[in-house]
C-alpha cells in the first residue's frame, strides 16, 4: 500500500468509525423513545410483510448489536435482539427497512437482483484482492500486470458497493412510505426513524466513496507505471 493510499484509507476509516458511533448514538437515543401503536419490531415486521402480501418470509431474532439483515437465501427477516423485542422507533424502524429488502426481493427489484448476481464473484475478489494488490504495488516495476488483475478485482467489490447504495435507500423509502400509510408512528416519531435510517444509509455511503477513491488512486499508479515504461 503506498502512502497515498494509506492517508485516503485512514481518513475514511476516521469518518466511518464517526459515522458508525453516530448511527449507534441515534439508534439508543431513539431506542428510549416508545412508538405509539406498542408494536416490537417482530410484531412491525409482521405487519409489513402481510400489508405487502408476503407470507414466505419468517421474521427471527439472531445475536449481535445492529446485526439486522434480509437473507434472501431463505427468506428470513433478521432481528437483533434489541430491535426484534423492542418497541420504540428505532426497533420499529429498522425492522421495517429489513423487511423493505424482503419487499425488493418479492418485487424483483432490479438492484437488489443485480446485487444479489454479483454475490459470488465479490465473495470470490475479497478472498484474493488484497494479496494481489499487495504483489502488484511490490512487483509494480517488473510486474505491472498484477496490479492490473488487482484492480480488476478491486472493482468488484468496488461496483458491490455502489449497487448497495440504491438497494439501502429504496429499502428505507419503502419503509418509513409504510409507517406513514399505516399511522403506525406520529409525526414526530416518523421524523426520528427517518433520521435513524438515514444514518444507517450513510455507513453505506462512507464505505462506497472509500472503495470508489481508493480505486482511482490504484489505476492512478498503473497508469504511471505504465506511461514510464512506454
């Protein structure tokens, strides 16, 4: 990793970690506010998958802090315990935007699908990115092809994180479109589970401008290399 890099990457970890503890702050700030309706999140879950006329998807409680995700695979809807039994905006927020995925998926919408396609080639560029950067930036002078395969691989991931970004923030429109129809939350409650959401929509953000800096810095560093050579 060259230096360049390494002060891009750093700075970006610094913004994630503070986005992260921001998102953290506001989801146990809104945790103490209680929702109107008294659902918990299971219950809210529930609710929007059967309004939306999915009746495949389970709705479970896994372990973890903020560990909530859609597994497409199969069709479960996965709570941390804090959000599963909680009744308050954040749980009821955050179980809504999850079952926003499993909405896209009923719905086959497009990004979702196209993320859900690249799946395997991204599981594949992880495990090897890295190590064939590392060899590309060391052999740069005598090897630069290896950087090239390295940024292929980079890019990967790389268009793995921008297709997320419209796949989160739909996931959060259905959602908080949702709790408006279904009163299910006054306007104030509404307003701090949209910004709730908006927080956890940035994380995805931080990490999708990293990814996308850091690989312009290393096609940056190819392209030198290879103007040198020629």
């Amino acid at each position: 990793m060259t230096p360049g890099i390494m002060i891009v990457s750093l700075i970006f970890i610094g913004i994630s970690m503070l986005v992260s503890l921001r998102l953290k702050g506001k989801f146990r700030e809104y945790s103490l506010v209680p929702t109107s309706s008294g659902l918990i999140g299971k219950q809210v879950a529930e609710k929007m998958l059967k309004e939306n006329g999915i009746y495949d998807v389970q709705v479970v409680s896994v372990d973890g802090f903020l560990s909530d995700h859609y597994d497409p695979a199969n069709k479960t809807v996965n709570l941390s315990p804090d959000v599963y039994s909680g009744a308050n905006v954040a749980a009821a927020a955050i179980a809504a935007h999850e079952c926003g995925h499993a909405v896209q998926h009923d719905r086959a919408y497009p990004w979702l699908s196209m993320r859900s396609k690249l799946v395997p080639a991204v599981q594949f560029s992880s495990n090897l990115v890295q190590w064939v950067l590392l060899g590309g930036i060391l052999l740069i002078n005598v090897f630069p092809t290896l950087l090239l395969g390295g940024i292929i691989l980079f890019a990967v991931t790389t268009l793995f994180s921008l297709i997320t970004l419209p796949v989160e923030f739909d996931a959060s429109r259905r959602a908080l479109a949702w709790l408006d129809n279904t009163n299910l939350m006054r306007r104030e409650e509404h307003d701090k589970a949209k910004d709730a959401l908006w927080w956890a929509a940035m994380t995805y953000v931080v990490a999708a401008l990293a990814s996308v800096v850091t690989l312009f810095q290393y096609i940056l560093i190819y392209m030198g290399v290879s103007r040198n050579r020629n």
